[in-house]
C-alpha cells in the first residue's frame, strides 16, 4: 500500500550519498550552509532553512514545523552534511509534489544532485501517493535543468513570471515527471 506523502521522515540510500533528517550534530554544517550566498542566488528567499536565525532552532522544527508543508532531508556523501533535498507543495488532491535540492558549492559537478533527485523521483513517485513530480528553476539555472532532464523531467512551461521574494519576479521554467504507468495528463497549474 502507498504511504501518504509526509507521514513519515524516510532514509534514502544511493550508490554514493544517503538522504536523512538532519539531527542536531548538523547544526554547524547547516549555518556554514546558510550562509553561503552562492548556494541561494538562484532560490527562492523563503526556505525554511532560512526562517530563523538559528541553526539549531531550525533544525528542531524541521520535523514538526516544517514537515506539516514540506520535507527537508540533509544529503550526506561518506557521512559528510553535502546539501539539502526537500519536498514540497504536497497537494493530496492533485497526487502532485514538487521536489528540490541545494548543495554546497564543494560538492557540485560529481553528479550528487542527479543522484539525489534520483533517489527522490524513487521514494515519492514508487512509494507514496504521489504521482506527479514537479520542480520548478530560474531560466539561468542550467546545471539544475540538466539535473532535471537526467532524471527523465520534461520542461512544462517556460518563462514564467514567480514571486521567489526577490524585488521582481523571476522568470521560472517548470518541469514534470509522473509516475511509471500513470497515463492521466498532469493539469499544470500556476
Ligand atoms: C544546481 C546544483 C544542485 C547542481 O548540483 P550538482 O551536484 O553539481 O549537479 P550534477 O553534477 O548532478 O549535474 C549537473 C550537470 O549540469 C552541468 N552543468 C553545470 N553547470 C552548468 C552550466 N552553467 N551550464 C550548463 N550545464 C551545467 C554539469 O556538467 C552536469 O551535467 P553532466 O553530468 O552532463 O556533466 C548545484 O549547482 C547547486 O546546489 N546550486 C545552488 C542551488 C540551486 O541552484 N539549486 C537548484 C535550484 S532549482
């Protein structure tokens, strides 16, 4: 039987890096993380990782504040804090989630977040009721839309204008993937 998205904190292992709920040992790797402008310049400005100002406070509500919207989970490679993946804006109704990754700027170019997404594609579309996918990047982010296309995403929609709480809206492309065998057409919605 399919689990329902967010009723539990999963551990996703891959080839190379494991997907698990950050504890409080992670605390200073996630305000080194946060701080990094490089890692938020194509991100939205309201992640909860950035919600309070300290880390540890963070990361002790990632699973009961936080996990009511969305599911953060840290990406660890040989046990070293690498990034975060998340999943967000469940909708029960639609069978529809959407799914994201940051990393610090060390660990790009070796395929972790190919990998990572990978092992969330996996979990999400095989394991719980979701059976749509979507993910949503700046126009300018091409290493992400090539993470995207790795994974089997096809872009939905180009160009459009989000609110990502920068002073003006940035141009976004959005991206889709839907569950194996799932034959109804994702409703894309803005
Ligand atoms: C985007 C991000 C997650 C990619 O992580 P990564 O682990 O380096 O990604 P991967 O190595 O799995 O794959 C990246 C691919 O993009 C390619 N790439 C990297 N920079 C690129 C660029 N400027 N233009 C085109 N392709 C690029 C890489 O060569 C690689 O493709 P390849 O496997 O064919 O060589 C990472 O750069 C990051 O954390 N950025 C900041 C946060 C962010 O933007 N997150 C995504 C928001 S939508």
């Amino acid at each position: 039987m399919t689990k329902k998205l967010l009723s539990e904190i999963p551990v996703l292992k891959g080839d190379r890096i494991t997907l698990k709920a950050l504890t409080a040992d992670d605390a200073g790797a996630l305000r080194e993380f946060t701080q990094n402008e490089d890692i938020y310049r194509m991100l939205p400005t309201f992640l909860f990782e950035k919600k309070y100002d300290s880390a540890e406070y963070v990361i002790s509500r990632l699973y009961d504040e936080c996990i009511k919207q969305s599911l953060i989970l840290g990406v660890f490679l040989g046990g070293s804090f690498c990034g975060l993946a998340e999943i967000y804006g469940y909708r029960a109704v639609l069978s529809k989630a959407s799914a994201g990754y940051r990393l610090l700027p060390q660990y790009w170019g070796q395929g972790i977040a190919t990998e990572a997404l990978g092992l969330m594609v996996k979990y999400v579309l095989e394991e719980t009721d979701v059976n749509y996918l979507t993910a949503s990047t700046m126009l300018e982010n091409r290493a992400s839309a090539k993470v995207l296309k790795k994974n089997g995403f096809k872009q939905v929609a180009h160009a459009l204008p989000e609110n990502w709480g920068f002073k003006f809206p940035v141009l976004t492309d959005k991206w889709l993937r839907t569950a194996e065998g799932h034959r109804r057409p994702y409703r894309f919605q803005t």
